[in-house]
C-alpha cells in the first residue's frame, strides 16, 4: 500500500465526504437527506477531523469523526463529548489495506485531541 497518500480533509473535500458517507452507511431505505447531511454540513467547526486517502492523486477512502449536540445528534449519537466516527474506501480499492490505515491514522488524531 506504499502507493498510498493519506492527507488531512478540508472544506474542499465535502463533495467526496458526501459520497463516502453512502459507502460507509450502505443505507437499506430511504434516509432523508438531513440525517445524511449533517454529517457534512458546515464543516470545519471545531473537532471536525477527516483523513483522506489518495493513490495516484485521486480519492479513494475517507475517514473522519465529528462531535454532536444533543439537539442534533447523529445516527450512533453517544454524547456530547464522544465524536462520531464514519469511513469508507471506493469499493474498487477495498482489500488492499487502505481502511486498516486510514482508521489507525484516525484514532491517532482522535487521541491527540483528548478524545
């Protein structure tokens, strides 16, 4: 997996986070679009974290966690002080060890910043 760049995950990257979020949750019904889209929406508010993984300059998995408020929790909410954790790798790149190291490279983060 040398050929693998992970990255940290900006505003710029909301787009592609959108489209993880659907691998990452394979939704079985219908989910409406603002449990999905708080996932994303207003992105880089503080404790926002996101690795993204590159190969050959492109994206092919995410993964990233984000604190809720009890007045918009997430699916998985806990509290408000346990960050919500969310990752996926294009299936075409899946088996080849990205996940394994975008999640490690996310619980360091996550560590790092108390959590």
């Amino acid at each position: 997996m040398s050929d693998v760049l992970l990255r940290r995950g900006g505003a710029q990257d909301l787009r592609f986070l959108r489209d993880m979020l659907h691998h990452a949750y394979y939704w079985r019904e219908r989910v409406p679009g603002s449990l999905v889209s708080r996932y994303v929406r207003g992105w880089g508010r503080p404790g926002d974290t996101a690795l993204i993984a590159l190969q050959n300059g492109f994206p092919v998995g995410a993964a990233w966690f984000r604190v809720f408020r009890d007045e918009e929790p997430g699916y998985g909410f806990v509290d408000e002080v346990t960050p919500e954790l969310a990752i996926a790798v294009v299936p075409s790149k899946r088996g080849h060890g990205i996940g394994d190291e975008l999640l490690s490279a996310l619980i360091e983060k996550a560590q790092s910043a108390g959590y």
